[in-house]
C-alpha cells in the first residue's frame, strides 16, 4: 500500500494515514455486508431447498451464491445515486 502511495505523490504525508484508515473501514463494511448475506442466503434459500430435496452438489451453491452476490451488490447500486 506505501508503495503504492508513494508511486502516485513521491513521499508518504500524515493525511495518507486517514486514507489507509478509511480504506481499512471501508473493506470492513463491505466484508460485513458479504457476511450478511451469506448468511441471508444461507438460512433462507440453501437450507429450505436442502430440506425438500436434498441434493449432494456443494459447487453449484457456491455458483449460486457467487450469481445472488452479484444481483444483491447491483440491486443495491442504485442507493449511490441517492446520496
């Protein structure tokens, strides 16, 4: 990351450390967000589906989840055209 700073504005000044705090904030709301719905997913379409029909095919979840990620992160997209 200093690097990186370093390659965009030569040396490293106090205010780079508020962006590698925000930075840092940032990437753990978002990991947050991707948690939550994992466990959305996990609780409210993997589980139900595993309880009616139980199937042994672990990769297409993941599949699955990866398709409802992207859906969710662009279904909330819009929210930034708000603020």
């Amino acid at each position: 990351m200093t690097s990186l700073l370093r390659s965009w504005g030569g040396a490293l000044r106090p205010e780079d450390g508020v962006l590698a705090a925000w930075l840092a904030f940032t990437s753990f709301i978002v990991l947050m967000v991707i948690g939550a719905l994992a466990a959305f997913y996990a609780m409210l379409i993997v589980a139900p589906r595993q309880l009616a029909d139980p199937e042994d095919a672990g990769a297409r979840w993941v599949v699955r989840f990866v398709l409802f990620l992207v859906a969710s992160l662009a279904g909330i997209g819009w929210l930034t055209l708000i603020g």
